[in-house]
C-alpha cells in the first residue's frame, strides 16, 4: 500500500486578521484499487471525507476559502486559469 500525504491550506478570516490553516490529506487505495482519502486538521481532529471536514470542523464562524473538492487541480495542459479581477465563485 502506498500513502502519499498533501497539504491543504483554507484560508481564514477572521474580523481584519487573516491566515492559513493547514489541513492534511491522506490518499491511499485500498485492496481493491478504490483510491480512499482522510483529513486531518491544526488541530489534530480527523474527518473521513472534505464534506466531513467542512461540516464538522471547529473553526469560529468567519469567512473562508478552499478547494472546493479538497485538492487542488490544473487542466489537462498542467494550466491554471489565475485572474484576480474575477470574483471567486462561493457556495
């Protein structure tokens, strides 16, 4: 079994001070290739999905962004589309 390890960083909010939080993906596949992932927070807390994370996380009610699906992508051509006069698309 191979574990391969990602940080994720959400950045955070709170009144006029911001910052990033770590949270750790865990990947491996299990015996019948089915790739599996876990989350561990800053705080040491382990959720056993990103909906996990995003539902049951203890972070104060404040204003923050993420990949939406936990890890981050590029397009097949290993391009990113970066525009900061784009406003970020928010659920």
């Amino acid at each position: 079994m191979e574990l391969k390890v990602a940080t994720v960083f959400v950045s955070v909010k709170v009144w006029e001070k911001r910052y990033f939080l770590p949270v750790f993906r865990l990947l491996w596949s299990d015996i019948n290739n089915t790739e599996l992932s876990h989350y561990i927070d800053h705080t040491g807390r382990t959720y056993e999905s990103w909906t996990d994370y995003l539902e049951n996380n203890h972070l104060p009610k404040c204003m923050y962004c993420y990949p939406k699906y936990g890890f981050y992508s590029c397009s097949s051509g290993w391009k990113h589309e970066f525009d900061p006069d784009l406003e970020p698309t928010i659920e």
